[in-house]
C-alpha cells in the first residue's frame, strides 16, 4: 500500500497530462505526435504503398497492412 501512496505522491500514476501547454507530457501533444508517426511510417513508406496499391482488392491492402 506505501508503495501505490510514493507514487501516486510522485504523480507517475497520471496518464493524461492537461495542465501545462508547454509540457511534453501535455496530452494533446502526446496524441498528434503519435498520429503523425503512424503516418509517416505508413502512409509515406513509398515500398509500404507501393505494395498496397498493386493489391487489387481493399481486403487484400487492409490484410497486408
């Protein structure tokens, strides 16, 4: 139990982080810098693309992504 009350204290059980604008915890931040990766690395991976758009049906792109 004296373990959950250090980090709760600490503040590491906070998972969404709103209060400060300038942190690079802040949430937001957090949320579309992940969906620019995701699409960076799947969306401009030219061999990626390349490889879906020969597949001639949609099931066929969405089983090899």
């Amino acid at each position: 139990i004296e373990i959950f009350e250090r980090i709760g204290a600490a503040g590491y059980a906070r998972v969404f982080h709103f209060d400060d604008v300038n942190s690079t915890l802040f949430f937001p931040k957090q949320f579309l810098g992940g969906a620019f990766i995701a699409i960076a690395m799947t969306g401009l991976d030219q061999e990626i693309m390349q490889k879906n758009l020969t597949c001639k049906t949609l099931g066929d792109a969405q089983k090899n992504m």
